[in-house]
C-alpha cells in the first residue's frame, strides 16, 4: 500500500521559505541599525572634538591677546572661531540627521522582527497540522490494519467450523 502524501507540503515549503526570508531580513535590519548606531556615535565624537579644539584656540586667542598681540593676529583667531562654529553646527546637522537615520533603522527592526515571528508562527502551524494529518493517517491505517486482522481470524474462524476443527480452547 503506498503512503499517504501531504497534500500542503508545497505551502509548507512556502512558509518555511517565508520563515527564512524574513530571519534574513531582520539579520539585515538590526546590522543596518548597528551600523547607524556606530556612525552616530562616531559624528558625536567628531564633534566633541571640533568643540575641544574650538575651546583650546579660544583659550590660545585671549592668552595671545592679554600678551598684546598684533590686531592682524586677531583676525585670524576670529576667522578660526567661526569657521570652527560653523563645523560645528554642519556636525550637529549631521548628528540630527543620523539620528532620524537611527529611528527608521530601529522601526525596520521592529517591523522586521514581527514579520519574523509571525512567519514562526505560521510555519508552527503548517508543522502542527502535518502533524496531526500523519497522526490521523496512523490510525487510519492502524485501524484498516485490524479491520483485515479481524477479517482474516474471522475467515480462519469459519474454515475451521466448517472443517469440523476444533481450537484448543474449545471442549
């Protein structure tokens, strides 16, 4: 007798195939935000660093002009300030700008990992109702199995009456 085959293997392989789609995509997404994440970190130590120089030339400025120097000199000071200034307000675009960045990477996670578990939980399904499906084709098939037993003892049964034959048990 040949096997009983799952006629939903096919979208059993599908969701399967659906399961790995999305673990790949949430691999993905939390890499994404990982990068993001480290980026930001790496503009806010940019920054922090423009804003250490800045105070270390300011500091040099008001030495060298306490100490009398040229108004030439000054000039350049002020012309490094606020070119520093300005670096430092094009890396805080930058940083707000990542961090709207960091925010949509987190909300990829987040829809990511739901489809993922929604994904788990569809193929639990599938392989829940394979499995119910091959524990009915068992007793189906173990219960054809002693529908025959029964048959043949019973045709045993009868030849051995009608043969006159007497069981063991019988007296």
């Amino acid at each position: 007798m040949a096997t009983a085959r799952y006629r939903l293997q096919a979208l059993l392989t599908i969701k399967d195939r659906m399961k790995k789609r999305a673990e790949k995509a949430l691999a993905r997404a939390i890499i994404e935000l990982k990068e993001a994440r480290e980026r930001l970190k790496e503009l806010e130590a940019e920054k922090e660093k423009i804003v250490e120089r800045w105070e270390e030339a300011r500091s040099e400025m008001c030495g060298r002009m306490n100490g009398g120097a040229m108004v030439g000199e000054g000039n350049v000071h002020v012309n490094f300030l606020r070119k520093l200034k300005e670096d430092e307000e094009a890396k805080q675009e930058e940083i707000e700008d990542q961090e709207m960045v960091v925010e949509d990477c987190e909300t990829k996670v987040v829809a990511a990992r739901r489809e993922y578990v929604d994904a788990c939980r569809e193929l639990q399904i599938m392989e829940k109702h394979k499995e119910l499906w091959a524990k009915r084709v068992r007793q189906e098939i173990n219960k054809r199995e002693e529908q025959e037993l029964d048959e043949i003892g019973s045709n045993i049964h009868q030849l051995r009456r009608w043969r006159g034959e007497k069981w063991v048990f019988e007296t």
